[in-house]
C-alpha cells in the first residue's frame, strides 16, 4: 500500500520539482474523501539545504527516515549530473528497493538512481537535455529521451519539471486508482494523463555536420519540403549516380534521403501548428503531405503527438490569425498543391 512517502534532498535541490512530490503526496484532501499520506522530506545532507534559487530549505528528518517508506522521491537539483553523493544515501535507497519500496526519481534525480546502481538493466526517462550524459555515465543503463516517466516496478523515473507530476499521478492511478489519481488532478488543475512524450518538446536543429557532396541538396530539399521529389532527380542536381548518391547521403546525413524529408516535413509542420493560426490541412498542404490524415499519422510516428495536441500545448493567442505576408519565403508560404508523400527513399 502507498502510504508513507517521503522526499530525499540534497545540497541546491530544486523547488519545482521538490513541489511536485509535495503537492501530489503532502497535502491533505481528506476533505474530498481522497487518501492522506504519511509525508515527509528528509536531508541527506544536514538539517539545512540551499536551493538552486539562493534560498534555504530546513528539516529535521534525516536519512533515518527512509527506512520505513513506502516509496521515496528524489527531486532533482543543482549539478546532479556530476556531483558526487554521500554513499549513506546511495546505501539506504538499495535497502529501500530491497525490502520492497519503491523510488522516484523527478528529472536529473534519475541520476541518483542510477549511482545507486537501481538503474542498471532498467529502462529510465530523463529530460531530453541531459540524456546523453545519463547515458555515457552508466551504459548499462537504457535511456528512453522521448517519453514522460518510465514504470519499471519498483523504479519509477520522470523527465523534466511537469512528467514528475504524470509519474507521480501515475503511480496514485496504478496503487489507489483513476478516481483517487483524477480527484487530485483536479484539485491541481493539471490534466490526469498527458498524451505523447518529450519528442515534441527537444529541440531539433538540421544537422551541422559535414555534408561536403550533398550539402547543396540539402539546401534545396529543406526550401521544397512541399513537393515531391525522387533520388533520381535528387542525384541529378548533385551530378551523381542515385546509387552513388543514396550512398552519399546516407555517409554524410546519417539517414536515407526519404527520411531526412520526412523529418523535416514533420518538424516544419511542428513550427507552423505553434506559431500560425492556419488549419490543420493547410498545413499538411504547405508540407508535403498532402492531406491531414497523412499529416497525423507521420506526426503522431514522430513526435507521439498528434498535431491538434501539439496545438492545444503550445498555442498562444498571439499566434492567432496571424499568416504569411506578401514576400514570405517558400518554407512559410505555399505554391502549388503538391503530391501526397515523396519517392526519395
């Protein structure tokens, strides 16, 4: 049963995420028939701890107290990703997944987790931001970058400020169940389950790498994502073969010409959902894909998401009405309709 948790910090912890594990777990809705948990936060690091923020958190529980939780959250804080931990701690969280509790870690939290060896063998989430580092510190470890949080029983790990609070609800969900996890969402104001994953958050850049033969090609594919375009053609403007081409590409970009399209498209579309008040249709017109459901479908492959969710997340209403101006360039602005999909592959 989940009834006595307790929040483990240490030196520059960050308020945010520690306010997550408080307000699902330390805040009595007994008023509304919903569960009280035993709640606490412990140091391991002495009575009084700095936030990242400049101020200073006290308590009087020490590390003592995790003996007896039923599960312990680890918030994330200031350096995690390379500081080291007092082995105590470390210590005490193996005997707590040994006797059967549970642990949760809220963004780089995870990393604690991980130098406690309770990773190893394990899938985990981590903020997109810090994944690769998570991932050389501990390769045994197996780094999913595009999700919310990962359930894998007794560990429980969350990507950046907010999936903290999905994992949390999640584990109200599977102990007490949905009305128990719904009700505190609602006295939150925060949605029961979020749709999709971190994908649509990271940010992707094209890449930067060197892309001597192609390079040029690259160009003119990303200013006509909106037509279709095959390797044949593709080659000819490099003035190769399109074996020789499709071998170039792949070397240089890492992926085929069709995908490298397909991404892009997606990631075009992503940009105009956030920043323009055109329709879903227009949008997968502008991008090559011809029609909505085509859109959707590559986009929910993508990103986890499907385009009105991704909307509803970053819309603003600033955004609204707003379209391209005479003089626009060929990313923000449509010619003719073009063919669904593309042959490049």
């Amino acid at each position: 049963m989940l009834k006595n948790v307790v929040a483990v910090l240490l030196d520059g912890v960050h308020p945010f995420e520690l306010g997550v594990v408080c307000e699902v777990f330390g805040i009595d809705r007994s008023d509304d028939g919903l569960p009280v948990y035993d709640f606490a936060v412990a140091s391991a690091e002495g009575p009084t701890l700095r936030t990242h923020c400049g101020f200073t958190v006290s308590t009087p529980h020490g590390l003592e107290r995790l003996e007896e939780a039923d599960l312990i959250a680890v918030p994330a804080g200031d350096s995690y990703t390379s500081r080291d931990y007092p082995p105590a701690l470390l210590d005490a969280l193996r005997r707590a997944v040994a006797r059967g509790a549970r642990v949760l870690s809220v963004c780089t939290g995870v990393f604690v987790l991980a130098e406690a060896g309770l990773l190893d063998g394990r899938r985990c989430a981590v903020h997109w931001h810090n994944a690769g580092e998570l991932s050389r510190r501990h390769p045994r470890v197996t780094v999913e970058p595009d999700v919310l949080y990962v359930d894998e029983d007794p560990v429980i790990t969350s990507a950046g400020t907010a999936a903290g609070i999905d994992a949390c609800l999640h584990l109200v969900r599977k102990e007490q169940g949905p009305e128990v996890a719904n009700k505190i969402a609602r006295r939150m104001v925060v949605p029961p389950h979020r749709d999709g994953g971190q994908a649509q958050y990271i940010e992707r850049p094209l890449p930067k790498g060197p892309c001597d033969t192609v390079g040029e090609v690259l160009v003119w594919m990303e200013e006509h994502l909106d037509q279709e375009v095959t390797v044949e053609q593709l080659a000819a403007r490099a003035h190769m073969s399109p074996r020789t081409f499709a071998r170039r590409f792949q070397q240089e970009t890492g992926t085929t010409p069709y995908r490298w399209i397909l991404r892009q498209r997606v990631l075009l579309a992503q940009r105009l959902l956030e920043g323009t008040g055109d329709t879903v249709d227009s949008i997968a017109w502008r991008t090559g894909f011809g029609n909505a459901a085509a859109l959707r479908h590559q986009f929910v492959r993508t990103l986890g998401t499907t385009p009105n969710a991704c909307r509803r997340v970053f819309w603003g209403p600033q955004a609204a009405g707003t379209h391209p101006g005479p003089g626009a360039s060929l990313l923000t602005t449509p010619r003719a309709r073009p063919a669904a999909g593309a042959d490049a592959g």
